[in-house]
C-alpha cells in the first residue's frame, strides 16, 4: 500500500479580538465536510475552554494534526488573538507532525503570511527537509512510524489498570469496539495511541480514533470500521451503547463490557495467564516499555500456535480456515475454546 508520507494539506485559522473564527488560507482544497470537522476539531471555536496546544486524529482515513498558539503582542499578526495550523497526511505520526506544525507556527507568527508556510511545505514535500536558523530544522527521516507506534507506554495503562488490561487486549484481539472517555482530550489521547500496542503484531494504527465527536457524520465513518479505538471527551458517549462493545472511563479508572459483547468476551484460564503475563512484565522496574510490548507479542503469537491445529486450508487452497469439529474435540475450557473461536472469526478463518 502506498502511504503519503508527508502533509497532504495545511491550513492557517485565526481567531481575531471580535472572537471570530476565520478560515485562512488552505492548500490545497479540501472539502466542506473536512472543513467544517477540521474547525470542530481545533479549540478556536470553544468559548471560554482551554487552549490544545495540539490534537490529532483521524476521519475516514485521514490524519489530522493541528497545532494551536496564543498570538503575542509583538506579532506582526495585529488584531488575531490566536490561530491553528492544520496538517492533514496518511500516515500516524503525531511527533513528527507536531514538530513540523510547530516550525509552521513560528513563521507564521513572524511573516503573518502564508506565503513562508508554503516554501517550507515544498521543501518537506519534495526533499523531506526545511531549514531556518530562527524558526529550526525539520527532517522527515528523523521521525520513524515504529518510533510513533512505541511512544506511548503500556506500563501507565498496567499502572492504571492492573490485571483488567486483560480486558483491553481481548478487545483488541478480538477488534471489538473500544471507547474512551476523558474530560481532558490530552489524557484521550495519549492513552488511546498505545492501545493499539497491545496486538503489536498487527502493527495496526488504522484502527485508532483518538478525537471524535457525537457528530453524525464523525460517528457514522466510525461506524464503518469493524474494530476500533475512540476517544471521547463528551460523557454522553457512555449512553451510546451503540458505539461500543468495551466502555473505558479513563477518569474514573472503570472499564465496562457492554452486554452484546459479553458471550465473545468471557474470561477464563487463559485470560488469567495473559493477565498475570502483562502485569508481571509491566511492574518489572527493569523492562522498558517495548520490552512489555514485546512480552506480550510473544504471548500472542503462542496463542495463535495454539489456534493453528485446528485450522485447515480452505477449499479454494488460498486461506486456512478453523475446523470446528476439530476445536471441539479437543475438549478445551470453555472459555479458552469460546475465545479461540472468536479470535479465528475476527482473523476470518470461519468458513462461509
């Protein structure tokens, strides 16, 4: 799959002393639709709420990074009291976007015109680098997706959490529907990105949702998508059993599995191991983050060992596929069995 690697649209907003939100400039055009999402997502329309100094996230394929700054008095920018810059791109990277919105943000304080912006977009574009002694450097090569996908830390989940991450890994591995809610979008956001960690050998960032809003539209693209994770800073999600199969309450450390899901998500003797396995390799002062992960990789791919004598090739020879019969006879707990059924329909081994 071919994946932009660089930002595939910027766009200044300000918000001048009247309180009006106005829509800069845009390259290159984007459609009303993103618009109208994109001004949702940056705080310049929020009365009277905190600054974000940046958010991301993603809809319908696309990323969005946006960083927002106070403007000073002795800005060139008369009569703005702040703007956001927005990159859109197909790639999860949050630092590398943060890095690069921040140098934006800085020539734009100083020029107060797009026009340096765009020089620097250019250079980004087609040789992967803009340099500037006064606004700073930025190196496309120095931002690694893998570097994007270990930032953030699994132990402060286990920290949170303890043995009921048991339950945010079963989720994941069977692609249920994972909500998050948080008053503060920081605290949505950092702990949504690692999710995604715990099934590493996926390796599967697609599946991640990290600012959504109770909008129809956002709320039906999140829908099309048969397993993911999203983050919601509006508590009226938890009445939204339509959305979710697992319901984290990241403020009150809570996490509820909503009744469809259930059957799918009962735990058994294998869950406690899975369970322990983490924790013990979490509260390990030695290990680092990535060595948790890689723990927990290596776990994973035993189950799936575990999965692989009751597959058989398909009859087309192009797939295996789970022969039920054979699961069944060798008589597993039933939750193990429950599970591993459940996990070979999710990495759709069921034959049709």
């Amino acid at each position: 799959m071919n994946v932009c690697r660089f930002p595939a649209c910027h766009c200044p907003l300000k918000k001048d002393t009247n309180g009006e939100v106005l829509w800069v400039w845009c390259y290159p055009s984007t459609t009303a639709t993103l618009r109208n999402l994109l001004l949702r997502k940056c705080c310049l329309t929020d009365e009277n709420k905190l600054l974000h100094p940046f958010v991301f996230g993603q809809y319908r394929r696309t990323w969005f990074y946006i960083t927002t700054v106070e403007v000073p008095d002795s800005s060139v920018l008369k009569k703005v009291t702040h703007f956001s810059i927005v990159l859109t791109a197909k790639d999860f990277n949050p630092e590398k976007y943060a890095a690069f919105t921040r140098i934006l943000c800085r020539m734009y304080l100083k020029h107060g015109s797009p026009v340096k912006m765009m020089e620097s977009y250019i250079a980004v574009l087609t040789k992967g680098i803009c340099q500037s002694e006064e606004n700073g450097s930025f190196l496309s090569k120095d931002f690694d997706a893998r570097k994007a996908y270990l930032a953030g830390s699994i132990k402060d989940i286990v920290s949170q959490f303890g043995m009921e991450t048991v339950i945010l890994h079963t989720a994941l591995m069977l692609k249920k529907r994972i909500v998050v809610y948080h008053p503060k979008i920081e605290a949505v956001q950092e702990f949504t990105r690692t999710l995604p960690a715990l099934v590493w050998h996926r390796q599967d960032w697609t599946i991640l949702h990290s600012y959504v809003h109770l909008d129809a539209d956002e709320l039906e693209a999140l829908q099309m998508c048969p397993g993911y994770v999203a983050g919601f800073v509006d508590l009226e999600v938890s009445n939204r059993a339509d959305l979710y199969d697992v319901f984290v309450n990241l403020a009150d450390s809570e996490i509820t599995i909503a009744p469809p899901a259930k059957e799918a998500m009962t735990m058994g003797k294998l869950h406690k191991e899975i369970g322990q396995l983490i924790v013990q390799s979490a509260e390990d002062p030695e290990k680092s983050d990535s060595q948790v992960i890689q723990d927990i990789s290596l776990k994973t791919k035993e189950i799936f060992t575990n999965l692989a004598p009751f597959s058989e090739v398909s009859g087309d020879g192009e797939k295996r596929v789970l022969n039920y019969e054979a699961l069944k006879q060798r008589r597993l707990p039933p939750a193990t069995e429950n599970f591993l059924y459940h996990l070979a329909a999710a990495e759709q081994m069921l034959k049709i």
